[in-house]
C-alpha cells in the first residue's frame, strides 16, 4: 500500500520539476582558449667525458702539441656528434688539453661560455666575431668564446691564455663556424 501512495506522488514531483526547468532559461558560458607556452629555461649540458681512442677531425694533434709546448702520445674524443670533444693527454692518464665545441641552441651555447668563463673573467675576443672569456688558474686556462649557436671551449693545463686561444682560433677553422 505504501507503494502505490508513493508512485502517485513521484509523478506529481517529477512533472513539477520538469515544468520549473522549462521555464528557467540555462545560463550559456562562454569559454576561451588559453594557450600558454612555457619553454623550460636551458641548461648547460654536462661536461663531455673521452669514450674512445681517435683522431680529433677539426684540430691536428701536431698542431696541439706545438701551441701547448707539450708532446701529446694519446687522443680520446667524447661521444658528442657531429663535434666531439677532443682530449689531449700528455701521458697515460693526464689531459693536457680539452676542446668542447657547442652547435645548437644560442642561449644554451652562450650559458656554456658564461659557466667556462663566468663573470669577473678577462674578455676574449679572437677570432674575428666571436666574443666570451678567459680564466687562468694554478690548474691552467679556460679559453671560452661563443659566436650565434656555437660555443668552443679549450681547456689547458698551461697557464698562457695565449695558447689556449691560438688552439681555440685554430679549431674553429677547422669546424669551419
């Protein structure tokens, strides 16, 4: 009994409810299309490591040797393509030399010359166009320029900036940048 007095009464409920809904006009919303595009801020890649015995394709090691003052008896280039690093050792386990080269993004090439040669460094700018800096300490000289996308890095364990910028001059003719 209790049924049939509760069915009448969701009927009656249910057509009031919908006549309430006819008659209230449904608000419309309008909406509109966000795009916002973040770019992650870039980072300097890490450092190359050597990964195998070779020959470095943009720079002579007769070269390297004369400019550096040091006799080279072993290269070992990175991995990095199509420019890989380039180690100049000075006997078995010692790295005389390092050249890393950069093609890519400008704002990544120009963060690796500011973390080589950060603020307060001395200005370099050979060759022709390219711009950065140079640090010396009692472990050597990094020589770091930057030009558009590419960045060179030569790392010495000499003390004379000069030499680390004849190799860098050097090896960027070689790159052809």
């Amino acid at each position: 009994m209790k049924r049939a007095l509760l069915l009448p009464l969701l009927g009656v409920l249910a057509a009031c409810g919908s006549q309430t809904a006819q008659n209230v006009p449904v608000p419309t919303t309008q909406t509109q299309q966000v795009t916002t595009t973040t770019s992650a801020a870039p980072t300097v890649p890490p450092a190359p490591q050597p990964a195998s015995d070779g020959t470095c394709p943009y720079l002579a090691t007769g070269f390297v040797a004369e400019a550096n003052g040091q006799r080279v008896p072993k290269v070992k280039l990175s991995t990095d393509q199509p420019h890989p690093a380039c180690f100049f050792y000075a006997n078995a386990t010692e790295i005389q030399l390092t050249v890393r080269v950069y093609v890519g993004d400008e704002r990544v090439a120009k963060l690796i010359v500011n973390d080589a040669a950060p603020d307060g460094s001395q200005p370099a700018t050979a060759p022709t166009g390219w711009t950065g800096g140079y640090v010396s300490n009692d472990t050597g000289v990094v020589y770091a320029v930057g030009k558009g996308e590419a960045a060179v890095v030569v790392t010495s364990n000499q003390k004379q900036s000069i030499k680390a910028r004849r190799i860098a001059e050097e090896a960027i003719k070689g790159l052809q940048l």
